[in-house]
C-alpha cells in the first residue's frame, strides 16, 4: 500500500490570514487609505467577505512613534474589521509603547494584542 506525500508542514494551519502592514508615523491623512486598504484585504471584487472564518492582521512592528493618532487609526481598523462579519483585528509585532497606549484608553477590548509575529509567520 502506497500513500502520496503531504505537501506543507503536519499541524500548521494552511489558511493565511489577511494581513495589513502599518509602518512609519500614521497620521489622521492617512487613515481612509488604511481603511480603505483593509476593506479592498477583507471584501472581494463583488464586495463579498472573504474567508468569512478567517482572521485579520495588523503588523505594526514597523510604526515610529506610537501616538494617540495611531490608537484611532487601530479603533477605526477595528470597526472596519467588525463590519466585515464581526472579525476582530489582531494587531502583531506590537512595541510595548502602543500596548500601553492600547491599555490605557481601554482598546485591548476591541483589539487583540499579539507581541511576535502572527499566526502562518516564518520568521523569513
């Protein structure tokens, strides 16, 4: 008896999130282009959910000077994220700077905070 070969890695999941990449300073201009960047990740051509079940990244690994601007940039990502079929956002490579910003106006709620790279990340 012969059985063909697995292809990718036993016990990793094989469906990648959606993944929104946050570098530099955010600033209030720049948020409907973020907004409108995650909807065009979440929604198809026809404005239909993808991967209902998936999940949605934000990588902020790359954010200078975490402010109170990139908090409601994150708030508004978050709302976005809900409207796409009440998904939560999950904001990686958080710096402990916007952790604690986060914690401070009360966002861990709608948010979650992962400190190293997401789910599917390789480290490459």
């Amino acid at each position: 008896m012969s059985f063909g070969r697995r292809t990718g890695l036993p016990d990793v999941e094989s469906v990648n999130p959606n993944v929104l990449v946050v570098t530099g300073r955010v600033t209030r201009a720049e948020m409907p282009g973020l907004c409108a960047e995650l909807e065009s990740l979440l929604h198809g051509p026809e404005g239909v959910v993808r991967g209902p079940d998936s999940g949605v990244d934000c990588d902020v690994g790359g954010v200078e000077h975490p402010d109170l601007t990139l908090v409601e940039a994150i708030a508004r990502l978050g709302l976005v994220a809900r409207r796409a079929g009440g998904k939560r956002l999950r904001l990686r490579n958080t710096p402990p700077e916007l952790r604690g910003l986060i914690d401070l106006v009360g966002l861990a709620d709608v948010v979650d905070v992962v400190c190293g790279p997401g789910p599917g990340d390789t480290g490459a």
